[in-house]
C-alpha cells in the first residue's frame, strides 16, 4: 500500500460506454498535493477517468458507472453529494483552451460569482491574484474589459487556468492541457503546474511521455481500460515492473 | 477533349445560372413592385390614415396599417420570444435526447401548417371566448404562426455550441440554469437575435393567419381589444378594387413592407456583427 495521504481513492471504478467495458475495475490512489500523471496510448480511458473523478463525465449520454471515487473521504458518486460543489472542488483545465464568451475579467470572475461573490472590490482583488497565478496578469491588466476571445491560444489557456484557479478547487485535473499550445506557451503552463503543487493536487493526462518525466511525482499507467501499473515517476520511468509499461517507455507501444 | 473538364465547366455552369435564378427573382420582385407602386409613393400616404373615399380612389394614407402591422408583428415576436426562450433552453440542458428530438419533430411539423389553418383555429378559439377581430386576436394567430420558427431556429442555434464550451462551464461548477442563460445564451446571442428576426419577418408578412382574427379597419387601434389594418390586407384589399390608381396604392404599400423587411434584415445584420465581439470561434 502507499506510504503518502491520498487525496483521491478510486474503488473499483467501472464504466461503460454504449456496452463498451472503457474502465475496468480501476484502483488508484492520488496523493495529495503532487503531481500525478495518466499515462497511457491514446483511446486507453485516460481522459474519460480523468473526467469521472470530478463527474464531467456525467455530460455524456449512455454512460453507465459503477464503483467509488472517495474525496475526502466521501464519494462523489453518492445521491446525496451535489455536484456543483464536487466540481468547484476538483477543477479542470481542457485539452483546447475554451474561454467563455465574455471579457477577461469576467472570465476569472464568473466561478466566484456564481458560488455567491457580489462584491466588486473582492472580485477585482481575485481576478488580480490567479491572473497572476497563471503568469497572464501582465500581460492583460490594461485591456480587461476586452473579448477573451482575442487571447492567443497560449494566453487563451493560461485565462482558463486562472479561471479554474478562481473558484478556490483543491485539486486541479488537466486534460492534455498543452496539446494545443505551442511550445513557449507549454513550458509556461508547465511552469505554472509546478509552482502550483504546493498549494494544489494535480492530476494531469498526457500523452507526451517526457512531459511526464518533467512534471510527475506519481504516475498511473492506463492500458486498454486497466490499471497496469501505478507509483512513484522515478520508479515507473526507471524499473518498471510490467512488460507493458516497459513497451510503452521504450517507445514499443504508443 | 478531357471529359472531366467538360463535366466541371457544364455543372458549374449550371450552378452559376441558378444562382442567377433565385438573384433575379429578387430583383424581379423588387423593379416590379417598385416601378408600379411609384406613382402612389408619397408622404402623405405614410403620415395620414385613409379618409372618405380612399379606396375609391380619393385621399388618405395607409398609417393605419403601417402602424397595425407593427403592433402585430412586434406583439407577436414579444409573445414568442417568451415562450420560444424557454424551449430552446429545455431542448439544450434538461430534455432527455428522445424527448427533445420527439419535440423537433413537433415543432417541424407545426412550421409546415398553412397560416390560414392558424388563423381558422384562432378564430375558432376568438369565438369560444366571445372575442371579435381584434389586435389581440391577430397577436394570437401570429405567435402560433412564429413560435414553431423562432423556437426550432433557436434550438438549432443552441445545438452547434461546442462540448467543450458547456464542459468548461460545468467544470467551474455551473448549474444548467447557470449554463443556458450566462453561457451558452452569450455564445449564441448573435444566432439567437437573427431567431427572432427571421419570425418577425415571417410574421409581418403574412396575411391569412391575422385575415379573420385581426379583422381590418382605417383607424389605428387604441386597445388590444380594437381591430386593426395591416400592411399584406392593405395590399390584398387594394388590389381586389377595380381602380388602376388605388391598385397603385396596393403595390407602394407592397413597398412599405418590403423596407421594413429590409430594414429589419440590415439591423440584423449590423447587430449581430456587434454582438459577435465576445464570441468565442
């Protein structure tokens, strides 16, 4: 068993998609404020465990699930958890950056907002503080009122980061969350990661195999659905145990 | 010579000539109705309601039913968009798949029903409750008329909102009341406003629906409880008269409502491009 305090215990989670078995019986346990990392081919169920454990994955239609996901030790798939509150909690950061359609300032605002903030000066000191956060403040502070949509892609992802941020999660799940970004703004994004893990759990699916390296203290390998193999990122990426994994680090399966 | 060339060149000539077709109808529509109704343009005829005599040929305007075909149209396109609203944002968030598609195909088959079969129902539902023609009456039967269309192009508007977009939305924690009417409602504000312009269009123009409901009259109407004139009874009334001059007066009325069309589409246009601003592509 792990040594660390999990922030996340996944129980025997399984999903199916329209009959298809896309989870089988995952296990995990997600420390708490570090970084894990979802590895794994594309189309292996990485994503779509990624979005159960803050319930996007209700969005989609003819999804059956059964199993626990305990955060804090209460399962989010419970009847009586509301699921406004699971999702303010767990964040998410998308594969593409998606702002609303609504200025900058709003953006990083509209989280507080809906969860009760009124006050203008709060919200103004907010929007400040995680636009900093996410590296973008100076970059916007005089054109706050403008479109997010005339952000670059880069600036686009780190507004939603900032946005996310905004709403006061404890754990952050990133999606692929620099597969649309060029280079500069990824290592940015990465950078942002980093510092963030003092403060946040954060639980990222990527399928860049040394974006992994670089960011990952514990990681998950996902394969056709199962759990393969599960630790720490300096065991796994030196002395994996399974052939599998091995396959996959060396770059035999992808 | 290459076949292939010879089928491009045939098709896409084909293409360019029914493109000039349906450019040509327009043009067609406008000269004639234009050049005919010319003679009867004048001031006067968009200040004044008709007088004595008017449809004998004598003096007046037809303000009367300038301003009830407004009253109709906008009543109409308000009473809708109250309802269509509603739909719209069930179909996106709530409604099962089955459900919403169920509701589709209902509201497909009601964009097809003739006007006048609205106009015979509303006057049906007129008479169990005792009312006369009225500007009420005639709201009534134009909302059935429009409701179908304004409500399904909204849906459809709603439809084309990416998933990752709504994703994002409920990932901050969003409620689907939150989703539909701070989100999803600012995204598609430019497709929704070109909704409610297309029934306000179709409404305006249409004549059999308001025929036995609205009723018609020369005076412009002080409740909702008056008859009241419109714009395509003006025309149809004035060109049924034996006179050449008052069958003038049928096509520059045919005028008035073609730039009110006009001019709804223009500011349409011109609005959605301002509200496009905060869009996200």
């Amino acid at each position: 068993m792990p040594k660390f305090k999990p922030h996340i215990r996944v129980k025997n989670l399984n999903l199916f998609y329209e009959g298809h078995h896309a989870l089988k019986d995952i296990t995990v346990d997600i420390p708490e404020k570090e970084i894990t990392a979802i590895i794994g081919p594309s189309g292996c169920g990485k994503t779509t465990l990624l979005k159960s454990l803050n319930r996007l994955i209700d969005l989609v239609d003819g999804i059956e699930i059964s199993g626990e996901v305990i955060v804090d030790g209460e399962d989010i798939y419970s009847t009586k958890v509301d699921v406004t509150y699971i999702r303010k909690k767990i964040g998410m950061l998308g594969q593409k950056p998606y702002p609303l359609p609504m200025s900058i300032y709003d953006n990083v605002a509209y989280g507080p907002r809906i969860h009760g903030m009124r006050k203008k000066k709060e919200l103004d000191g907010i929007v400040e503080h995680y636009l900093e956060v996410a590296g973008l403040w100076d970059e916007v502070k005089d054109r706050l009122k403008s479109p997010a949509s005339m952000l670059s892609a880069g600036q686009q992802q780190r507004l939603c980061l900032a946005r996310s941020l905004a709403v006061e999660p404890e754990i952050i799940l990133g999606d692929e969350p620099t597969s649309a970004l060029d280079p500069i703004s990824s290592k940015r994004i990465e950078e942002v990661f980093i510092a963030l893990k003092k403060d946040y759990t954060i639980v990222i699916v990527t399928h860049i195999l040394r974006q992994a390296v670089r960011l990952a203290d514990y990681v998950i390998f996902l394969y056709m659905g199962d759990v393969i193999e599960q630790g720490p990122a300096k065991e796994i990426f030196e002395n994996p145990k399974e052939e599998r994994t091995k396959a996959y680090i060396g770059g035999e399966i992808s | 010579m290459d076949r292939r060339k010879i089928e491009e060149d045939f098709f896409k000539g084909l293409m360019i000539l029914s493109t000039a077709i349906i450019v040509g109808i327009l043009f067609a529509i406008v000269a004639v109705v234009v050049l005919k109704g010319a003679p009867a343009l004048s001031l006067s005829m968009l200040t004044q309601t008709p007088k004595g005599g008017y449809y004998l040929g004598k003096g007046g305007g037809i303000l009367n039913a300038i301003i009830g075909s407004l009253y109709l149209a906008f009543g109409a396109t308000a009473l809708s968009l109250i309802i269509a609203l509603p739909v719209a944002f069930y179909l996106r968030e709530y409604a099962s798949e089955r459900f919403a598609n169920f509701v589709r195909l209902s509201l497909d088959i009601l964009w097809g029903v003739p006007s006048i079969v609205y106009g015979a129902f509303g006057f049906i539902i007129m008479l169990y409750f005792g009312l006369r023609a009225c500007l009420l009456g005639g709201i009534i039967a134009l909302t059935l008329l429009i409701l179908p269309i304004m409500t399904r192009a909204m849906d459809e508007v709603m439809r084309m909102v990416a998933f990752e977009l709504r994703e994002a939305s409920y990932g901050l924690g969003s409620t689907k009341l939150e989703v539909v009417s701070k989100v999803i409602s600012r995204q598609t504000l430019p497709g929704m406003l070109t909704a409610v312009l297309l029934a306000f269009g179709r409404g305006i123009g249409d004549a059999a629906s308001i025929l036995f409901t609205a009723g018609y009259t020369d005076y412009i109407p002080h409740s909702l409880f008056d008859p009241v004139a419109s714009l395509p009874l003006a025309v149809f009334f004035q060109l049924g008269t034996p006179f050449p001059e008052v069958q003038e007066r049928a096509y520059a009325s045919a005028v008035v409502l073609l730039v009110i069309i006009l001019l709804t589409s223009v500011s349409s246009r011109l609005l959605t491009k301002r509200w496009s601003r905060f869009v996200i592509k």
